[in-house]
C-alpha cells in the first residue's frame, strides 16, 4: 500500500504557499497564476491553515465585507485532520470522508510536511491502476446500416 510520504515525495517541493497576513486579492491572483486550488498558509515557516477557493467562495457568500481589504487569516481552514508520513493514502481518505474536507495536513512528529489533497489521492490511484487500462482492449464498432 502506498504511503502518503510517496506522495509528498511527488509534490516536492511545495511553492504554492503564502502567509496569513496577506491580501486575499493577492493569494487569489496566486492561485490562478500557479494553476492550483489551494495554498498553504505558511507564518515563519509555520503552519497556519489551507486557504481554499471553496473557502473564498463559501464566506463571499456570507460575509459582507470587502474582499479587497480582507486577509488570507479571515478566510482559511485552520481545522484540518492530520497525518504522518507512515500513514497509507487510504488513512488519508478515510479522514477526508470522515471529516467532509478535501486536505490532510502531513506531520512527521512535530514538523510540518506538507498537504495531501483529494486530487494527489485521486492521481496516486490512477497511476496503480494504469497498468489494468492499458491491458483493456480499445473495443472498435462497428456500424451496420
């Protein structure tokens, strides 16, 4: 079974990163230029949370504030299940089911590793099942008028 030290092994290193302190306009314009859906919020090389563009969208939605003046600490998760490196990728699933979420935050005792996303689980397992599309045969039709 893979491990979820496999998959950060993977990702390394991690860029998608940015502080709490930051603009939300900002962190926004990141996510789009690094095409991801996520950054790690990052304080003097702490973890803080996982902004999200689910996140920037849900509170939009219900906050009437201005985004132009908000920070990333007024829209990140700070509440998300962990993990260690030794963990399998089906622990990490298991704790995405059972904490509605779509990130892991990864530890290795005290030390921040990094995130797992549904997506990394997502990619890890059609890589293992790959093997199996490649042996199906492509079926051809034929069309008899």
């Amino acid at each position: 079974m893979e491990r979820v030290a496999d998959v950060l092994r993977h990702k390394y290193p991690q860029f998608n990163t940015t502080t709490s302190r930051r603009k939300v306009t900002e962190a926004l314009h990141q996510m789009h230029c690094e095409n991801v859906d996520y950054l790690i919020v990052l304080d003097d090389e702490r973890f803080m949370g996982v902004l999200t563009e689910h996140d920037i969208t849900e509170k939009l939605l219900y906050r009437s504030g201005e985004l132009e003046t908000a920070c990333v600490k007024d829209f990140m998760s700070t509440y998300l299940p962990v993990a260690t490196n030794n963990d399998t990728l089906e622990y990490c699933m298991q704790l995405m089911e059972r904490y509605n979420v779509r990130h892991v935050a990864v530890y290795d005792r005290f030390n921040f590793k990094g995130v797992v996303s549904s997506h990394d689980l997502m990619k890890a397992a059609l890589s293992k099942r790959q093997e199996f599309f490649e042996e199906e045969q492509v079926k051809t039709f034929s069309w008899n008028y």
